[in-house]
C-alpha cells in the first residue's frame, strides 16, 4: 500500500489554503510560524491603492488586446469598485494567510466576481506587480513631499523677509568671525532645501518608469501594450529589461538618498534652532506649543520638537544604509530579500513628511531676538576682517594689513573694548593710513553693506535673493 501524501486538491475558496494562492504543487500548507515570518500585509497594504490602479491598467490593456474578453473586464471593475469601497470603510477583512496586499486583493477579487477574478494575473507576476505598485505609491509620496518642501522654504522666506537688515554674528568652527544678515542666514537653508527640490524632482523622473510587463523576469508571450499600460498610470517610461525591472529597487535608494541629505539639513537648522533658544545665545525664542517643561526644574522650556527632528535624521540615515546593504549582495533577479525594502521605505517618507510639516510651522512661529543677535555679533571682533580690507584698499598687501589688524585685535583685547571703541590716535599706531572713515568699516552695519558681491550679505543682496524666491516658489 502507497504511503505518498495524498495529492491537495485544488479549493473553491481560495482562502481557504495558503499554498493555493499560488500553486497546486505543495502537499502541505505552509506553517504559522512561517506565515507570520513571511507575510507582509500588515504593513505593504497601504499600496492598496496603487495595487487596485496598477491592476486596473492591466485589466483595460489585457481586454483591449483581446487577452481577456470585454465582460471580465467589466467584472474586474465591478469587483475592483465594491473592494476599494470596502478598503474606505474600514471593512475589508486583510488575510494574513494570503501574504501580502496583492494577494489579499486578488482572492477577494475572485469571491466577488469568480473567474474573472483569476484571470487578471495574465500576463505578470507579483515581481513585476510589486515594483510597479511601490513605484506609483512613492511617484505619489513624492508629489507631496515637494509640496512641503516648498512650504519648508516659503515659511524661511516669511521670517527672513523681517530681517534683512538685522544683524548677527556670522561663524565658522561656532566662532564669532563676521556679521552677518539674519535674512541671510536663513536664505542658506532656503537654498538647501532648494537644491533638496531638484534632487526629488530627479529622483522622480527615474522612479516614474513602468516594470509591468516584465513578468517574473523574463517578460511573457502574450500580446501585452505595455506603452498603453505606462499612459494609463502616468508613467513617462518603461523599464526596457525585464531582468532589471523586477529586480531593481535603485529609485528607492536614489529617495532614500535625497532623503538622508534633506533630514541632515533639516538637522542642521534644528541644531541651530536649539542654540539660538538657549540661554547663551538668546538670539530667538520658540511658541511654547513647540516646547515641553521638564518634570522636576519648573523654569525649563525644552525646544523638544527641534530635537527630537535632529534625532530622526539618524533614523532616515539608518534606512538608507539599511536599504544599500539589503541590495549589495542580490544577484539577479528577485529575492525575497526585497521585501525587507518597504518597511525603511515606508517610514522614511512617514518621518520626512511629518518633520517638514512640524519644522516649517515651528519656524513660522520663531521670535527672533535681534539685539541680541547685535550684542553677540560685537563680543567677536567681527569686524577685524573689514579692518585689514580698509588697509588693503590703502595700498596694503593683504598679509600685511591681516598682521596690522592681528596686533590691533590684541590690544583691543587686553583694553576690554571693540575695534570700534579704539581711539583714532591708537588705530593709527598700526599704520598711518587710517583715518576717520574707518570707524564707519568697523561699524556692523558698515561691514554688512559693504559685502555688495553676489551672493553677500549686503542688505541690498539679500533683498534681491528674498525677491528671487518669492518669484521661483511663487
């Protein structure tokens, strides 16, 4: 007598058996364990929706090559219209025996409409499927982002466009070394995110590129019109290689990488933000709905979301290393690894939205402290660099007019006085050229407007990059 395992015979409910969802060729369902480790809708099926549209597509190309007929089209998106309903409202019932989204939607599919329902995966696989669905999903999340982006900058420009002319003291290694415009100060983070700007618009050239059609990884013999498909979603491209289709997740690591720049210049401002709100810098002062108290010192206000923003920039960082070691050891074609792509994915988009979101509102509601600013601009011979370009423009070469200016520095420091506060006569111990026109040089006001190059920090400049923002950002 044979001691074979019974052969599984094929179910009419097709959630009724895990491996049914795929093939009549395993003879024993897949464990708990191993469903639980490998499935993936609890968190990809929030590519519902471009799982439905990508479906869609393929529906209407596949009836109108004469794949499937008119009346499974038809059925498709009756069953589509009731399961996007159902998704809406909080009713659709999400298998976790099914794996995944795709399949979830599919075998709902076919309770509705039957074999019509079975007939929609002609022509791909879930290789393809999934690379197609992420890729509208994140063409989607991107269009937001850059929607935030220019609000980022919009809400820098509002604060800078009052402080063209207030001054602060410019550093470099957290040193006083010149003044500097507040505007202009924040007009660098405008650019930042700028270029941030550009890097997304790429990236999403690249993300926008149809792989259905690729099939598991070698493309299918049917008839498929995959230039209809792409002009139906919106793509502005194949993938031209079904091996690179199915396996390519590039565009999720270029974002990842646009990311992970913009969160550190996000970080960047936060850090500054921190500094300027504490006690020894008092340059500006936060809303309170942007700060928490402490529990134990009743006088603390905490600039917490400005921290915790320069905290998650670790956290975007951390996936898009995660994402770059997950894909360096593939070979051709798809893994499974890759499902191991959505979740650093996912929360990448989820951190950068919420924190532009927070960080251009709590910019907006900055008090800024300008004499403040203006104090600690004096506390560090900011000047002493316009001291030696005075010299300069007296016939001075440079070095000697910086060694001139070193030996004015030092006796400015043992007198406790600015470079502004030394009197005439002392000045001109370190060379006879100086004259009375040097204390307007020294002045901070001076020193601002006489930066008159492109790119300055001359009020005058500044006014002029506010007004090119305003035009670009509209």
């Amino acid at each position: 007598m044979s001691t074979s395992p019974s052969p599984t015979l094929p179910s009419a409910d097709p959630l009724a058996n895990k491996a049914q969802a795929w093939s009549a060729l395993f003879t024993e369902p897949m464990s708990e364990l191993v469903q639980r480790y490998t499935a993936s809708v609890n968190f990809d099926k929030r590519l519902w929706r471009a799982d439905i549209d990508g479906s869609m597509a393929h529906a209407r190309m596949l009836g109108a090559q004469g794949i499937i007929n008119a009346e499974d089209v038809a059925a498709i998106e009756r069953g589509m219209t009731q399961i996007v309903g159902e998704i809406e409202s909080g009713q659709f019932q999400w298998q976790l025996a099914l794996e995944d989204v795709h399949l979830n939607i599919e075998a709902r599919l076919t309770q509705l409409v039957g074999d019509a329902g079975k007939r929609l995966h002609t022509g791909r696989s879930r290789n393809d499927q999934v690379a197609t669905d992420v890729r509208l999903w994140l063409r989607g999340e991107i269009d937001g982002l850059a929607v935030l982006l220019a609000e980022m900058q919009r809400s820098l420009l509002t604060l800078a466009e009052s402080h063209a002319d207030t001054v602060m003291p410019g550093f470099t290694h957290l040193q006083v070394a010149q003044p500097v415009s507040f505007a202009h100060h924040l007009l660098a983070y405008v650019e930042m995110f700028a270029r941030d700007a550009e890097r997304l618009a790429d990236a999403r050239r690249r993300t926008n590129r149809l792989p259905l059609g690729a099939a598991a990884l070698a493309g299918t013999s049917y008839p498929l019109d995959r230039h209809a498909v792409a002009r139906a979603l919106g793509f502005e491209a194949l993938c031209t290689n079904s091996l690179d289709a199915v396996s390519d997740r590039d565009f999720a690591l270029e974002f990842s990488s646009f990311a992970s720049i913009c969160m550190v210049h996000v970080s960047r401002l936060a850090e500054e933000i921190v500094l300027w709100m504490s006690q020894n810098f008092s340059f500006i002062d936060l809303a309170d709905r942007y700060c928490t108290g402490s529990s134990i010192m009743p006088q603390k206000r905490n600039p917490d979301v400005a921290e915790l923003a320069r905290g998650k920039s670790g956290r975007v960082i951390g996936h898009l290393m995660g994402l770059l070691t997950l894909m360096k050891g593939q070979p051709l074609t798809y893994n499974k690894d890759n499902q191991e792509d959505k979740e650093p994915l996912f929360d990448t988009v989820d951190t950068l939205r919420d924190t532009l979101r927070i960080m251009a509102e709590m910019v907006g509601g900055i008090r800024v402290k300008a004499a403040a600013m203006e104090a600690a601009a004096l506390k560090g011979y900011a000047t002493a660099t316009d001291l030696a370009d005075y010299l300069v423009k007296k016939g001075l070469p440079f070095r000697d007019a910086h060694e001139a200016v070193a030996h004015a520095v030092k006796v400015a420091i043992a007198q406790g006085l600015d470079l502004s506060q030394l009197p005439l006569d002392t000045l001109r111990g370190f060379h006879a050229s100086i004259g009375d026109d040097v204390f307007e040089v020294l002045s901070l006001k001076g020193s601002l407007n006489a930066r008159q190059v492109l790119g300055g920090t001359a009020p005058a400049r500044v006014r002029e990059a506010l007004a090119a923002h305003r035009r670009r950002l509209g």
